[in-house]
C-alpha cells in the first residue's frame, strides 16, 4: 500500500515538532497564563480512566501543584472509579482542605463518560485502556485542553494518525500535552542520554533492550462474573490486541522508547521479530503472545535488538544498552564503559521520581504559558511498538512508511455491551 503524498515519512514524521515546540517557548508570555474555568487561579483536573495508573496520574497531578482540583471522573465501570475516588478523597481531603471535589454528579460511566470529564476540566488525564487513546485524546485537544497522555497513544496505524492530527492541533492551540513515556522524565536518564547526544560514546553502532518479567495481573473477572463478552474483555483488557496493543506495545514500549532516544528520534526503516504463547495459552489470556524477539534497523546500519516475554520461574531481566565506537552504556544503570571494560562515567545524583515529574513539568508549563508537547516521540514509540508485533504476528518484515499507511483496524467502530469477538491469535505465515 502506497504513503498518501500528504503523510510524513519516517524522516519527516512530526518533523516540525522540535522547531515548533522551541518557537513557542520563545514567543510565549512569560507571565502567569491566566484565569482558568470558573475565573479563577485555580486548576480543574480531569480523570478518564480510574485504574491503578489512573490514580497514581490524578494523584501526581494533585501533589503536582497546590491550585489544581480532581472535579470529574469517569470509567468505563461505577466499581473502578469509586475506589479510584475513595482513595484520592482519604489522600487529599484531610486537615480541613478538599482537593478531591467530585460529587456523585460529576461521576460518569460508560463508553461516552469521557465527554462529561472533558466539558469540565482544564487539564485532562488520559489513562483509560489504550484502544480508546485517540478518540479521547481527539476530543481533549479539540475542546482546547491541556492533557497527560499514558502511553501507548494507539493499537494500531489508524489510531496512530488520528493522534498525530491531535498533536499538531495541541501545538496549535498552545496547549501542553504530556506522554506517560515516564523514562524521559528521569534524571538518570535524562543524564545518560545527554552523554550520548555529547559523543562520549561515539557512533552508535548496535542497541539491545529486554523486558523479561514474570508477568501482570491475572484475569480479574471471569466470564461467569461478567454480564457480556465485551464487559469481560474490558475487564481483562490487557490480555487483548484490539484493547492493550499487546506486551509488545502496552509495556515493552517503555525500552523501545529509549532506543528511538538514543537515535536522537529519528525512526527505524525496516523491522522483523518472532513470537508466540508459550507459557500462557489459557484461553482466559484472550489472544495475545507471551515473548517477543524483535529486531528494529536504522537507515545508517545500525541494528536494536529487543526481547520482551512474561514467564513466571523464569530469568528476569529489564535492560538497556547501548553500542558505540568509543564505548558503551548501561542505560538502567547510568553508567558509561570504555571497551576495555574500565568505567568513564556515571550519574551521581538522584533519580527522582519520573511519575511525579512529568506532572511537575506539565503544570508549571501550563502556568509559565510554556507549552510542552511530547507528541513527536510518543508517536514514534508507539508505531516501534505496533510494527514489532505486527512483524512478530506475521513473520515478514515490516517496512515504517507501508505500516505508517495501513487502514487495519483492531476493535470495534462503535462501542457496546454486545458479544464482541475478538481475533483469534496470530500465527507467523
């Protein structure tokens, strides 16, 4: 399938971002950004998706600045979101202040909650199940809103361009948005890849990533538990392409974002991988792989490995590290090697915490009026993620601009408590 003249190559993809991004700190006021909803210094937060990570987001956002309000909050289930409420009010609402203000009106659930949140927030958190990103961001960015945006931001290609569309409109509007790409936001890392970027490692010439763990959470509901198919895949959402994007993309993208860093952004040309379920083949694990080996290829040559798989009793091991003419790097570790083994460098100072600033970050740039748009490389990451394990899934390799260019669809169109039938899982030929 042919690119559309109007879509960006690897090389151009969301090309104007940094320049953009630079020129609007520049030209942008330095004072305060002003009155926010309701005429008042203060920040309304929005929730959509009330999850564990939904959560620690609204949390962080809270603990991120004193003026900021949670006012609304939806999910797909009234369960999740009033434990999700519960425990942000016995964080927050103490010593006489209230800062979790959301009255059983402002609690929305179902498939178009998320509208309801948007209408009365200034600032939107996105973390709901990854198939239903685009869609919600889409409606975030056109109502004017500043957002955070977990990762993955799409399933698949055509989610993947809606997303664009909304980076290039948030950027437009003046308006921050923030990916939940977390590594980006570490000290450590941050230092690493700035030695990188500096040349103390020369060329890179190769990369290797592995996310080896035990695995997540087991199913938490049953089909017997559940009023329909589609409650059930909702429930278990991680254990479904349409829904999670699989490991590859739902978790691994965390590691497959740091080799695209290290790449200083620019995106891999061609990809091939392998896979499959090897350990986890209950049909109570829906339809997605249990390992991945995938190997991403750079225009200049050079080659990231990355290996991701969930095996209880097994090995584990989450890593990065990086190859180049001069040295090498121990990404996780922060520390730089000659290649006589002897260690030139490491970082000394403290981490912190990324899930906390990335949210210290996007508030003081919506109050600064110093937009911050990660849109560029939450995207790249994301389609990384897609096309390993579309080359896994397929066992052909995959070329960047011809998966860029797909209209494969996961999912369904129009959301419903129906009997939804997912895919059966893949096999490579």
């Amino acid at each position: 399938m042919s690119t559309p003249a109007s879509d960006p190559n690897r090389r151009t993809f969301l090309a104007s971002s940094t320049a953009a991004a630079v020129a609007a700190v520049s030209a942008a006021p330095t004072v305060n950004a002003g009155l926010y909803a309701g005429g008042s210094d203060r920040l309304k937060v929005g929730l959509i998706g009330c999850g564990g990570r939904g959560t620690g987001a609204a949390s962080q956002a809270l603990n991120a600045d004193s003026g900021t309000e949670l006012v609304a909050m939806a999910d797909a289930f009234e369960d999740r979101l009033m434990s999700s409420r519960a425990r942000l009010q016995r964080q927050f609402n103490k010593d006489g202040l209230e800062r979790v203000v959301v009255p059983e009106d402002n609690c929305f659930v179902g498939f178009d909650a998320y509208k309801r949140v948007i209408d009365k927030a200034d600032v939107v958190c996105l973390t709901s199940t990854p198939h239903f990103r685009p869609r919600h961001l889409k409606a975030a960015v056109e109502a004017n809103k500043h957002v955070f945006c977990e990762k993955p931001v799409a399933v698949d290609a055509p989610g993947l361009r809606s997303v664009m569309e909304s980076v290039e409109l948030a950027r437009k509007n003046k308006k921050s948005l923030v990916s939940g790409l977390c590594w980006r936001y570490h000290n450590g890392k941050r230092a690493v890849f700035d030695k990188i970027k500096e040349g103390m490692i020369g060329d890179i010439t190769s990369m290797q990533c592995s996310y080896m763990t035990g695995g997540v959470w087991d199913p938490r509901k049953t089909r017997q538990q559940c009023k329909t198919e589609m409650e059930y895949q909702i429930r278990n959402w991680y254990y479904y392409t349409w829904l999670s994007g699989d490991f590859n993309v739902e978790q691994h993208i965390h590691s497959l974002d740091k080799m695209l860093w290290a790449m200083n952004d620019e995106a891999p040309v061609s990809i091939s991988g392998s896979g499959g379920r090897q350990v986890r083949t209950d049909p109570k694990y829906g339809n997605i792989y249990d390992h991945f080996n995938v190997v991403y290829e750079w225009a200049n040559g050079v080659k990231a490995f990355a290996r991701c798989r969930h095996w209880k009793g097994c090995e584990s091991a989450v890593n990065d590290y990086i190859v180049g003419t001069k040295g090498r790097v121990d990404v996780m570790k922060h520390r730089i090697y000659d290649h006589d083994g002897n260690e030139i460098w490491k970082f000394e100072g403290e981490g912190g915490d990324m899930y906390q600033i990335e949210h210290d970050e996007l508030f003081a740039s919506i109050r600064g009026a110093h937009p911050i748009n990660n849109g560029d490389y939450m995207c790249k990451s994301t389609l990384m993620a897609i096309m390993g394990r579309d080359a896994s899934y397929s066992g052909k390799k995959i070329k960047w601009d011809e998966l860029y260019a797909s209209e494969d669809k996961l999912g369904p169109e129009d959301w419903a408590w129906g009997d939804y039938q997912p895919r059966e899982v893949p096999k490579p030929g």
